[in-house]
C-alpha cells in the first residue's frame, strides 16, 4: 500500500498580536498560474490539500489543465439542516444507532464529527393573516401540531454532540446563515495547544438554495438529505472537478431597477445557457456596483438555473456587509487579513480568472420583471404579464370568467371578481426578504397607497413572513411595519411559510371561486412557482419583488397591467398608478441609511438559540437510542434502516423489472414527492384519519417526513404527475400505474404494491431535468420503497441524483438525443439492465434489454449509468448511503 501524502507545510499570519497558521496557496501553486485560477476553485484547493492531501496531485493536474478528470473530495467544515430535512435526517441517524447497536457496534460513537446546525424554518403555516395577533397565533398552531417533533429535535440537542438548534420562531436557514452563522475563516484550534489553523467556511445544507451563502465569499452548496447525513459523520462529499462558467457583468443597474429583476434576468439566461452541476463565478466591474443584497438575491436562485455554486469572491463591499451585520471588529479584521495573504479577496484591477466559458451581461439591459406563470425561469418584463398569464391559462377561460361575474358584484366581496384574481400575495422568503431595500421600498409603497385610500382586493390572502427578526425591527422602526399593517401585510411569522407551500387555505370564497371556473393566481417574492407547490388550489404563480408583491395585492388581477392601468382609485374616483406611489431609488437609500443598523443584527444573534416560551417549555426523552412509539404518526424507524446485513450484498442486478412510470420533462421533486398540506380525502389523509388524527392537523406532508407510511401514499399524487404509459383517457389526477397482472389501474402507491409483493423490481422512465426543484431526499426514499431499482432519464438535475444514488437506486441517463419517447412503451415490457458489474467514477455503459410481451421481439437500448466518484460506487455496493454508514461505524 502506498504511503498516504503528508498535508502541505504552513505558514505563519500574525494578527492583532496573536499568531495563526494557515496552508498558504502559492506553495501549492505558482503565483502567476493561482491569479489564473477561479476563486472558487482555490477553496476547494485548500480543503484538499488541508483535509484530503492524497487527492492534491489529481486535482492541482486538472487546474492546471493535465490529467484525466477527477473527483473532488470536500471536507466542509459544518453542516447546517432546516427542519423538514433535519427531521427525517435525525430520525435516520436514531435508526442508524439502533442498526449499529444490533449488529454489535456502539451505538453513542455514530455521532456528528462536524458542527451541525439546524434551523426550524419550514413547518409555521398562514393559517391566520392580515391581523395582528396572526404571528402568535400561528406560532401557538405551529407548536400545537408539531410538539412532537420539536420534542424529538430536543431529544437530539442532548444526544447529539454538536448538534444546535435555531429555534421556530426565529428565522429562514439562509438568512439565518448569513446574518450570524457564516464566518466567512474558520479558526480552528490546535490539538497540540499551537497556532490556531485559519481555513475558509466550506458547508453544505440540505437546502437547495444553500449557494445564497456564495455572496459573502463562502464556497456552500445544498445537497439532499442522505448526503447531509454522510458529511455530518465525516464522510467526504466529493464532487467531479468543477466547470466553473464566468459571468462578466458591465455597467449598472437602471433606476428603479432592483435585485429581485437582476436575479430572475439572470435565472432566465443561465437556464437557457445551462450550468446544471456547473460552478457559476462572478467577474467584471459590474460586481463593484452590486451590493451584497444584491449578489445575495442572485446566488440564492442558483437551483432555478441548476448550478452548484453561484460565488462572488469576498471584496470591500463584503467587509461592510460583516460590518453592517455586526461581526465582531477582531473577527473582521482576521477575515480580511487571511484571504488578503491568501490570494481570496478580490481587488481592483486583479487579473479575471480563467473561466471554462464566460458569459457577458450588461446590467443597464436589466428591466423590472417577474418569473410565471409556472417556472421561475420563464421571466417576463412587468408590461406583459397580463398575455403571459392569458397564454397558460388560455383566452377562452379568462372572457367567459369575465363575462360571467363583471356583469354584477359578487354577493360575499360586494364587487366583482375579475379573472385571474390575486388569490395570494405574501412577501415571504430569505430570496427577497434579506435586502432592506427591497422591505423598506414595499413598506414606502404601502404607506402611500394607504395614504391614497388604496386596500387590498377582499379575495386576497396576504401576508408577511421574513426570515430573520431583524426585518420586522427595522421596518418597526421606519415606521413601515404599521404601513404595510394598513395594506393587510400584518407579520404571520418568521419562515419559509408560503414560499415552501405553507400558504395555508385561499380566503374561503375563492377557494368557493376556484371550483366554479376561476383560476386564482399568487404573487410571491420567492423563489419557486411551480405549480400547485405554492398552494394546491393554485396552478398559477409568478415570483416579484416585495413592493410589487403589495402592487398586485392592490390590483387584484394579474392581467392589469400595472405599466399603464390604475391599481384603484382614490377616495374621489381619481386612478391611482404604480408610478405614482412607486419609492424612488435615493428616498429608499435614505431610509436604509437610518433605520438599518449593526447593532439590530448584533442582538438578534445573541437571542438566536433562545427560542419563544412555547420552545422554552418543551421537554424531550434522554438516552443515546430514542424510544420509537409504535403509535406515532410523525417518527417511525424507518424500513430501509431495519434488519440490515453485516455485509454488503455486491454489485446491483436488476433483471425482469417491469416499467412503473412513463413521465415527461421537467418532472420536480415536488411532483414525486409533495411538501404541501396533506388533502383530508387523499389516501395519506385517511391513513392519518383513520388513526385519529383531526382534520385540522393532518399538517404537511414536509412535516410527516419522518413517517414513511404518509410519504409513499403521497408519492406521485401531485395532479400534474401524467403516466405516459397509459392511454390519455386513463391517466386521470394524479400518478397512476396499471397493476402487475395488467388488469387494473391504480394510483401509484397501490399499484406498486403489488409488484413489490410479487418480488418484480421497477424501472421508472423519464424525460429532461429529472428531480429539479428542491433537494428533497423523500423524493428518492419514496422512489426506493416503492420498489424502483432504476430511474433512466433524458437528465437529471444534480441534488436528485445524488440522492437517488444515496438510496441504492441506479441514475441511468439515456444517449444524447435519445429518450423512451421512441419505443413504443406500454408497461408490458420485462427489461433487464445489463453491464452493471463492476461500475466505476465515471460515465459506464449500459444496456437495457426489452423484451416485450406475445412474441414481439427484444430490443436493446445503449444507456449511460453517472457515477461522480469513488464515494458513490460504494454507496450503491451498500445499498445507500445509510447502509454505508452503519456498517463502517461496526467497522
């Protein structure tokens, strides 16, 4: 066995009188070849040569251009979980010490190896809005349907060393992240009582828009839940050596032009470009008129055009963004002096970097825009949402809903409802909700539409859920919280709330509206709008910035065109128009100036483990295994942790699969797998009804993660989910699948239980951007448990794939140009995957023999089976992640 490469030599870095080391870069690469290289990449090059020296010479080759491809292997140095990832993550890593513990191992020594993080974002829901008691009684709901499962994160907080909790109440992850827990360096201390070791913040989140992070200069990207837990126990999460496509911005942004119009600009042209499992860097001198609010807006979309990472290197304005956030002056004065000596702070006049590609854009070209009617990529400039909307939802629709209600008022609201009524307008989201401006331009907006006489339309459901407790004191304030109080915008908590789905119910009478032919519509300055993920009465959402986010809560249409139609009319019949209360540039600055201050964030981070009373209060079981109840409804052991072998069984086989599922394109993780509220007649409903569970609190399917018998009913139930193996006829709402002996079709969870009882394993078929969307590891875990060995795609978006991998199921990419569209599919075929032997890191070859039934021959289809690394070969030699884990930690 070859010897293992010692870690490079430090250097010394004196600062404010008190030494340091750090792994200088231009001992590892030449200072001229370094200037070349893409910062990004340099933090990468120092997490191996500092964590994983035996892979520096593979990866310093590929810098420079030489040598085959490579793996990275990233050592992060923390972890961070939101609550719907976290839960069922730590309801594994319960059922892991459980599978240790059977097969002889201890138990107490699976625990975190790096700092973990969790932050309880997503599961407060908009059940109560546009009063002021919305935000507590919304927090009391939260905790009422909840309580056991904050029970059991405090179970974790005692078992679990270095595991720490943000309580509900307090924030979103993000935001969270980038106003008190990025440090941007990472001092860590010396075993031996030397120089503490400088080395940059590297996490990763099991959040997709973890890349939000990106703009303060910190390398982090989000991975599914399986891989979050491998990272939490030390386990490397290597990636193939980056493709890092430059982005040169010119110029500047127009007036009025703000950063919600630049990040969907930018959403637009990279997904058209395409950067999926790519490195996006930010270069030119149009980064040096971008605030960090700004470049924040931009890194967090980076899901919604699929790439890894979205950087900007820190620079000056970074080190006043630490200022403004009240980092400490010692700590500051460490971050820049570091990645000073480092090579990482971006400097005027500095040589660009050597990009893969490089894209230019011009900012002054950037226009005031939204993201809809369904995606967050299809952006369009603010004049035409009206034919936007008319386009998806068809003109046809839209006049006869018109024809048949402006005739008279409706007898409830007391006017008419026009079409595409404004059903929900929340200015929710760490998207949007971290940049001042855009919260005090929305709060200046409000205040003179309330000063016009202007009032939300009475069919909207409004509301305002910020991710951090700094928001509301600064608007408090400005005196704009009780503005936007006056347009219906009352605080209904601090989370993810609509933007994740939590949206709660439409105002009764539109969902009454919605069943008789209108086609409500939401507003939202988030960061996904797929549809019903918003809610699942609503098919159609656009994404805007906050300020518009209150326009269109005036409206009350989205085909008024806000450009030129009045939003209402004063208290004497005069039109009031966007411009006229439109906050101008500099008045927003302003008020920015003398509202947002260091010591609003200081505080809010000393306060940010404390939690309200309601956290306060409750109390979890102690003990290294949690007790499992056999009666919950929320935390079950779940089936892929309960009865493992000691050993792996090998190589995968797969042979006289049947086909489950035919999908199209642009199948999301919200498809296969829902977040949103658990519908009382769906079978996930009746399976909690019939254990006694209220309608009122069957809650969310994201917060019954941890509950495998909800999350496979659920799976595939989204009405938009079509099995293009059966005919139009038979595909009905919904995923269905015909059975095993042909002569039925069901829904997808009943269907593939039969196959599974009959031993046949299950391929799943599917078109382009398979899995996009959030980084839902359920996604994967239902595909697993319903019996699918193999999903073979057109392409697949990065998280899902992994996850995919991380729950023994087989990633198959069929050849370019190439897709299950050209066989003449009907779910009669047996198929067997050949060449599965011995795969390796890398693209292997595959081949997927047809045989279909009454004697019509074999075909074999030419397939590509994606292994990014060492890792993940492993990973499917055990069966998952999980397996892997466990059986390491028996050793």
């Amino acid at each position: 066995m070859s010897a293992v490469p010692a870690p490079p030599s430090t250097a010394a870095l004196r600062i404010s009188g008190r030494a340091y080391r750090y792994v200088p870069l231009d001992r590892l690469l030449p200072p001229e070849e370094l200037a070349a290289v893409p910062y990004a990449v340099r933090i990468l090059l120092e997490n191996v040569a500092r964590r994983s020296p035996e892979a520096l010479a593979a990866v310093r080759a590929r810098i420079r251009g030489e040598g085959p491809p490579c793996e990275v292997p990233v050592l992060p140095n923390r972890v961070m979980l939101h609550d719907t990832t976290c839960l069922p993550a730590l309801a594994d890593f319960a059922a892991m010490r459980d599978s240790v513990a059977e097969l002889g191992g201890d138990p107490a020594g699976l625990r975190p190896a790096v700092p973990v993080d969790l932050v309880v974002d997503h599961s407060v829901v908009v059940e109560e809005y546009g009063h002021a008691g919305a935000l507590e009684r919304n927090l009391r709901v939260d905790f009422r349907r909840n309580h056991e499962r904050y029970a059991f994160i405090r179970w974790a907080e005692r078992a679990l060393t270095g595991f720490r909790v943000v309580p509900p109440g307090t924030g979103i992850i993000h935001q969270v992240n980038m106003e008190s827990l990025a440090r941007v360096v990472w001092p860590t201390e010396a075993a031996d009582g030397g120089p503490p070791l400088l080395h940059p913040d590297l996490l990763v989140a099991t959040d997709s828009h973890t890349p939000m992070i990106n703009a303060l200069g910190v390398v982090g990207w989000g991975v599914g839940g399986l891989e979050g837990q491998a990272a939490m126990v030390g386990e490397p999460v290597a990636i193939p050596f980056p493709e890092v496509v430059g982005v040169r911005l010119t110029g500047r942004l127009a007036p009025g032009v703000g950063a919600t119009d630049l990040a969907l600009t930018l959403t637009e042209l990279l997904r058209a470009t395409g950067v999926v499992d790519r490195f996006v860097e930010f270069t030119g001198d149009g980064v040096d008129t971008l605030g960090w609010a700004e470049r924040a807006a931009v890194a967090n979309m980076a899901p919604e055009y699929g790439a890894t990472c979205v950087f900007f290197p820190y620079d000056e304005e970074t080190a006043r963004y630490l200022r403004l956030s009240g980092r400490d002056a010692g700590h500051r004065e460490l971050v820049d002096a570091y990645l000073t000596a480092q090579g990482l702070k971006r400097l005027p006049g500095a040589p660009e970097p050597r990009f893969d590609a490089v894209i230019d854009l011009d900012l002054g070209s950037v226009e005031p825009s939204l993201a809809g009617p369904s995606l967050p990529h299809q952006r369009v400039p603010l004049s035409s949402v009206p034919a936007s909307f008319r386009a998806a939802a068809g003109d046809r629709a839209v006049a006869g809903v018109r024809a048949a209600t402006a005739a008279h008022s409706d007898p409830v609201y007391g006017e008419p409802v026009p079409a595409g009524p404004v059903a929900i307008a929340s200015i929710t989201s760490c998207t949007n909700t971290a940049n001042p401006a855009l919260m005090i331009q929305a709060g200046l907006l409000a205040r003179r539409a309330a000063e016009a006489g202007l009032r939300p339309r009475p069919w909207v459901k409004t509301s305002l859920s910020p991710g951090s407790r700094v928001v509301e004191r600064y608007l408090a304030d400005a005196g704009l919280l009780a503005a936007l109080e006056s347009v219906g915008f009352h605080l209904a908590g601090f989370g993810c709330m609509t933007c994740i789905g939590n949206s709660g119910p439409l105002e009764p009478r539109m969902a009454e509206l919605a069943d008789a032919g209108h086609e409500p519509v939401a507003v939202l300055s988030g960061n996904r709008n797929f549809a019903g993920r918003v809610n699942p009465r609503v098919s159609y959402s656009y994404l805007a910035s906050p300020p518009l986010v209150v326009a269109y809560a005036l409206a009350g249409s989205v085909l008024r065109d806000l450009t030129r139609e009045p939003l209402g009319h004063d208290a004497h019949g005069r039109p009031v128009f966007l411009a006229d209360v439109w906050p101008g540039d500099e008045e927003v600055a302003e008020v920015v100036a003398a509202s947002v201050r260091p010591e609003m964030f200081r505080e809010n981070t000393e306060r940010l483990r404390d939690g309200t009373e309601h956290w306060r209060r409750l109390s979890g079981r102690d003990g290294v295994r949690h007790a499992w109840d056999p009666d919950s409804t929320y935390l079950r052991r779940p089936p892929y942790l309960t009865g493992l072998a000691r050993e792996a069984a090998g190589p995968p086989v797969v042979a006289s699969a049947r086909a489950l599922l035919r999908l199209g394109d642009d199948v999301t993780t919200d498809h296969i797998s829902p977040a949103g509220a658990i519908p009382r007649d769906s079978a996930a409903g009746r399976w909690l009804a019939e254990r006694g569970t209220a309608p009122r609190d069957l809650n969310q399917y994201a917060t019954r993660r941890s509950n495998h018998e909800v999350m496979l009913r659920g799976a595939f139930t989204n009405a938009a989910v079509a099995n293009l193996l059966l005919p139009e006829g038979e595909r009905g709402r919904g995923g269905h699948a015909r059975t095993v002996d042909g002569g039925a079709v069901l829904p997808v969870y009943e269907a593939a239980a039969g196959y599974r009882a009959a031993g046949v394993p299950l391929l799943l078929f599917a078109g382009r951007n398979y899995g996009a969307g959030s980084s839902r590891d359920w996604a994967a875990k239902a595909q697993a448990l319903l019996g699918v060995r193999a999903v073979i795609a057109e392409s697949f978006e990065r998280i899902h794939r992994s996850n995919l991998i991380g729950m023994g199921v087989l990633p198959i990419e069929f050849e370019p140009g190439d897709g299950a569209g050209r066989y003449g599919l009907t779910g009669e075929e047996e198929f067997d995957l050949l060449g599965l032997d011995e795969p390796t890191p890398g693209t292997n070859p595959v081949v997927l023999r047809v045989r279909r039934p009454r004697g019509g021959g074999e075909t074999r289809i030419p397939l590509r089976l994606r292994l990014h690394s060492r890792q993940e070969v492993a990973y499917l030699r055990h069966g998952g992640i999980l397996p892997y884990v466990v059986r390491k930690a028996v050793g």
